[in-house]
C-alpha cells in the first residue's frame, strides 16, 4: 500500500527488487530487450519503474545469476542469446494459456478460433529481431553517436565503421536497417543490402561545441581540418554560424597546408576522423574535436515490419 510521510502525504510505493527482476524477465520475454541487445542504464530503468537505482542493481545482479542478462565493460548488461527456459516457468505459461482457453470457451469463441488468435500472437512474439546497424565514420563518433540512439530505441543496435563496411560489404548481410548520421546518407545507401532501410538520423554540434564558437574573439583565426571537402565545407559553415571570427581551412591530405594553418590560427576545429600527425599537435595553440548531439528524439520508425522506435 501507499505509504504516508510525516505530514500525512500519500507516497507511492517504491517497486522491491523481486518486482523489478519480474519486470525486466517481463519485458525480455515480449522482446522488449532482445536477446543479444543492451539494456536501460540502471537510473533509465530506476526513473521508468520507479524503483531505486540501488533496488535496479540488485535486480539486474540476480538476473545475471539466473542467466537472463550478462554485463559487460563495453557495452554495460546486455540480454543473453540464449535464454533460461525452466520447468517452472513452462508450467506457468500452461497454466495462462488453460486459463485463456477457458476463458474464451466460456466467452463463446471455439476451439479454432482461439487456436488461430494463439497462433497469430505466436507469429508475432516469435518473429526474429531485426538486425539494425549503426554506421559512422570514426570510432569515437560511432560509440557516442550509439549510446545516444541506444536511449531512444528499444532494440540493440550494432556498430560499424563505414570503412569496415566499405572493406567487407559481407558484414552488412542480414541487416534490416541501417542507422546513420544525415552526411553519410549517400555512401549508406550505396552499401545497404537489397530491402536494408536506411534510416537517417540528425546530429548537430553539441552545446559544448557551441558555447567555444560562440566565446571565439571576433578578431580570432580559426583554421578547419578536414578530411575531405564535404566536410570541410560543413566545419566552415558550423564556425560562420556561431561565431564572427575569420576561418580558414586545409584538407587532412595536403600536409603543408595543414601545418601552415595550424601555425596561423589561433584555434583548430576538426571532427573525431581528422587525425593530426603528433608534431602538429604539439604546434597546436588551442585544438576542438567538434561534439556531435543527436536532435531531439527519433520518429517512429518501422524496422523489420514492426514500429520499433
């Protein structure tokens, strides 16, 4: 029951961690959490079923003892691929199915439409989970970039470099969806498998990026290095946006151009994917690795058949 605090206030009652370990078992089971993808950090999972973080963790701890979810230091708890199927739980699920069944009868229904409405449901629950990859162009972009989509999809995503892909047009095989930043829309098109939706997803410069810009002196150089012309016409563009001061650039390839620039400007802006040889770093007055933020949330999108985000 709700519990009343010292002024007589009804507050509701936290989840325990046997209730929480029964929701997450629940949410897995109707592929929710698929197997093989991550789950919620344990503050998203503690804010969405009210439940302390510490009671999550405990949770989770005893899902992990069960065989249901492993952790991992790369990508945190993750749901198994194989599943704990135990006799209790089969008895169970005979049980509701008996009670459904019954139910039905009693309702009116007959035997074979209750054996197509079980059917139908089955179909659904068991269709495989879709295959969805993110693809970027770095490694640094391609962790961030997937722990934001990560909070706003539901199903486990895997990340792929475009070069990666490029290199080994195999491993895309299966995909369903590919995820990508809008700027690599061209080239994710061009290596999606035949009936692969490619799913475009917004990134802009993140409020840390913005705030440098915009506290730039007016009567500052700024030198861009890029890796090609896309996108040094795109850092150009994200420097004249937010903040007055002069902008020259160079291209990653040209390395005279780039250690000219580098020795004139009083700040360097490049994206995680232009590397700069160590002694033109050591030359750098002041560098900024341009942050990425993905715009708002993502629409529902259909992979796989289904809404799934």
């Amino acid at each position: 029951m709700p519990a009343a605090d010292g002024r007589g206030e009804v507050k509701p009652t936290m989840l325990s961690a046997r209730d929480v370990e029964e929701a997450l078992r629940d949410r897995i089971l109707r592929g929710a959490h698929p197997p093989g993808g991550p789950l919620p950090s344990v503050r998203t999972l503690a804010a969405e079923l009210g439940a302390s973080p510490s009671t999550v963790g405990r949770a989770i701890q005893e899902l992990a003892r069960q065989g249901w979810v492993g952790v991992t230091n790369r990508r945190g708890t993750v749901v198994s691929r194989d599943l704990p199927a135990g006799e209790t739980g089969e008895r169970d699920v005979e049980a509701a199915v008996r009670r459904l069944a019954v139910r039905w009868r009693l309702a009116g229904g007959d035997r074979g439409s209750f054996a197509e409405l079980v059917g139908n449901v089955a179909d659904e629950v068991f269709r495989p989970a879709p295959r969805v990859l993110f693809l970027e162009c770095n490694p640094v972009d391609l962790q961030r970039g997937l722990e934001q989509l990560q909070r706003d999809i539901p199903i486990g995503l895997q990340p792929l470099l475009l070069e990666e892909a490029r290199a080994d047009p195999a491993r895309l095989g299966g995909a369903d969806a590919l995820f990508t930043p809008y700027f690599h829309l061209a080239e994710a098109r061009e290596l999606a498998p035949a009936g692969a939706q490619v799913v475009p997803v917004n990134f802009v410069p993140s409020e840390e990026t913005m705030r440098t810009l915009v506290d730039i002196p007016a009567d500052a150089l700024v030198g861009v290095v890029a890796v090609d012309a896309r996108s040094r016409r795109r850092l150009e563009a994200i420097v004249q946006q937010f903040s007055p001061a002069a902008v020259r650039s160079a291209l990653l390839d040209d390395p005279q151009a780039v250690a000219r620039l580098v020795e004139a400007a009083d700040l360097v802006l490049a994206t995680n994917a232009a590397r700069l040889p160590e002694e033109l770093l050591r030359r750098v007055r002041r560098l900024l690795r341009i942050g990425w933020t993905m715009e708002g949330g993502l629409a529902a999108t259909r992979v796989g058949g289904a809404v799934r985000a």
